[in-house]
C-alpha cells in the first residue's frame, strides 16, 4: 500500500551539469543552484545567529505546486553551520531555510522543460543572466565583496576570504578567476524520490486488546505507577517521561525500518515523524503574510553520514513553510522555519519565539 509520505534517497549524479540551476533537481552538498537568480539572500541572512559565521548550503527540494501558477518552479533551501558548538539541543539557530518560486514565464528559463539527453552547448543561461549578483567563490553564495588585489574572485564576508587566501589563493591571486581550492562544502549528491510503501498493520481483535491493556497495566503496577502521575514523586516522573520517549524513538524505528537509507520524508500539510518527545508547541507564522505554516518535510539523521563532518548533528530537521506559500514583491527568497529536534530531553526556547522563525 503505498503511503503520501514520498521517500528521499541520495544517488551520485556523474553528469553534474544537472545539478545546476536550468534543470530543477533535488540536491545535497556542494554549491547552489539558486532558483531566482537576482534577488538572492544577502550574507547577513545567511549568518549563524549563535557564533555570527556564515552558514553552508546543505540542502535543496524541488517541490512545485501544481494548484498554484507562481509556484510553478518552487525550492526550498537549506543552510546549516559549521560549527559543533552551535549545535545544542532542541535549538535552531544555527540553521537557515528560504523558499524561491517562479511561474512558468520568467526571466531565467525556457517555457518548456530542458533537453537533459545531453549537456548545453553553451554555458547555462542563468549564469548569463543581466544583473545576476558575483557569487562567493568559496560558498556560491552571494558575493558583494571582490578581492582588493585581483578583482577576480568574489567573497560573501571576510570569514571565506580568509579561508579561499589561506587555501591557495594568495599564490594564485590574479592567475586563475572564480575557483577555489578551499573545501568546506558537503560532498554532492542528487536527492531522488519514490512513494513510501507500507505493510497494513493487522488490527487486534476487542479480546487481543484488553489483554494487551492488562499487560501494560501489570507492568506499572509491579514499578509502582498506577496512582496519579501528579501523585509520583520527581524521580518517578523521570522514569515515566524516559518512557514515553523510548515509545517514540521505538515508534520512528520501525517507520523507517523498511527504508534505512531515507533521507528526506516530504508530506506538505500532514506531520513530521517525531524522534522525540520533544516537540514545538508553536510553530511561528509566515513573516511576510501573517498565516500559518504547514510542516513540509524532514530531514532525515541518516544524511549525517554522507556530509563526512562530525561538528553536524541533529536527530530529524523538521522544516515548515507558509501554508499559502505567498508570493514576494520582487520575487526574492522567503525565510522560513525549521524545528531542530534532538533525541536529548532538553525543553525548546528559542525556536518558539517568532523572532527566531528565520533560524
């Protein structure tokens, strides 16, 4: 039986001219590619707010919506620090998702859907594009800043100029334009989809569920829990909260038993699957038209394997974008939410917060 629920996986994309801007594909890792071309996020939106260092590009999901023509070409994007000391518990501050979409008619790419057989003659028309800003050599990011020496390379903030200079740009400053030889972008990969089966749970008969009743309710008396939770000493609430949390991570267990390797789940409008007990009580509205937010998808702890960086950790990203998807004046990026959920028991805070609701 097949699920809403559609499943994300990474596959390496020998043909990289793919992953670029004219061709809409799902990616992680390396630079990029940027749906509107002009109007990109500013280096101050991309900073962590916790250490003040610009955040990297971990993620894109191509996600159009058919019932809507401005939202014809549709992405959201994913940046995430680098830093393991802004990653704390149940906290997103260090972590950034903003939405591009495009009707079918716009200035960047052709009505009708490329030839992806074999690779444009020509360089891609986005990056041809009038008035598209310098991007960081480092990041691909917007880059106002240029080198003082060469003028031939651009930097989002001094932060990656120093990187790019002590990684071989000063030997070669003025000898080779718009390359860098630092890495500190996650490895490239093409996220693809497919629909997530499920097997029918088997429904237990009225008998098979007071015995299962009897049994749970067997066991809180031999630990002492019968009585009132209120009644249960510090101590005792403990234990019980440890359990309720075990009952949740058992419950994502088995969800995703069937399909390890899942690095996204995408289900506009429904509900994350939960790792933990631990969930938003409040999920900020949309900052540009004041209605709510619907959960989109998740990302999945399985994609920490593949960044090969130990300073990044999350238990699932669960990402929320405005349920109207509301259009900007000028066609830029459009900040959006994510809820960082660990496996810890430490309480949210500053994602609850509406001025936090960019992170």
């Amino acid at each position: 039986m097949l699920s809403p629920v559609d499943l994300g996986f990474l596959e390496p994309c020998e043909q990289e001219w793919l992953l670029t801007s004219p061709f809409f594909r799902s990616k992680v890792g390396g630079r990029p590619a940027w749906l509107e071309l002009k109007n990109l996020p500013g280096p101050k939106e991309l900073l962590c707010d916790e250490c003040g260092e610009p955040c990297i590009f971990l993620c894109q999901v191509y996600a159009p919506l058919e019932d809507k023509d401005s939202c014809f070409h549709r992405t959201i994007f994913v940046f995430v620090c680098l830093k393991a000391s802004c990653y704390q518990p149940n906290v997103n501050k260090n972590i950034k998702v903003f939405r591009s979409q495009l009707p079918r008619r716009n200035d960047y790419y052709d009505f009708n859907p490329p030839n992806e057989d074999q690779p444009p003659a020509a360089p891609a028309k986005p990056l041809s594009v009038s008035g598209h800003p310098p991007l960081c050599v480092v990041c691909g990011c917007r880059g106002p800043q240029q080198c003082s020496q060469c003028r031939k390379v651009n930097y989002c903030g001094v932060v990656h100029q120093r990187i790019d200079w002590k990684n071989g740009h000063k030997a070669g400053c003025g000898k080779v334009e718009g390359t860098s030889s630092a890495d500190i972008l996650f490895p490239q990969q093409e996220i693809i989809t497919e629909a997530e089966e499920i097997e029918p749970e088997e429904k237990l008969s009225e008998a098979e569920n007071e015995k299962k009743q009897m049994e749970e309710y067997e066991k809180l008396m031999k630990e002492g829990k019968t009585g009132e939770l209120s009644e249960l000493s510090e101590s005792e609430l403990d234990k019980y909260s440890e359990q309720i949390e075990d009952k949740q991570f058992d419950k994502f267990k088995k969800i995703i038993s069937s399909y390890p390797e899942q690095v996204l789940r995408y289900d506009r409008k429904s509900k994350p699957l939960w790792i933990s007990n631990i969930v938003p009580k409040e999920i900020p509205v949309c900052e540009l038209c004041g209605r709510q937010r619907v959960f989109e998808f998740q990302i999945m702890p399985q994609l920490l394997i593949s960044l090969n960086n130990e300073n990044i950790d999350w238990g699932v990203l669960a990402i929320y974008t405005c349920v109207e998807s509301c259009d900007t004046p000028d066609r830029s990026y459009a900040k959006e939410f994510v809820y960082k959920q660990d496996v810890i028991q430490t309480e949210p805070t500053a994602v609850e917060k509406p001025a936090s609701s960019s992170s």
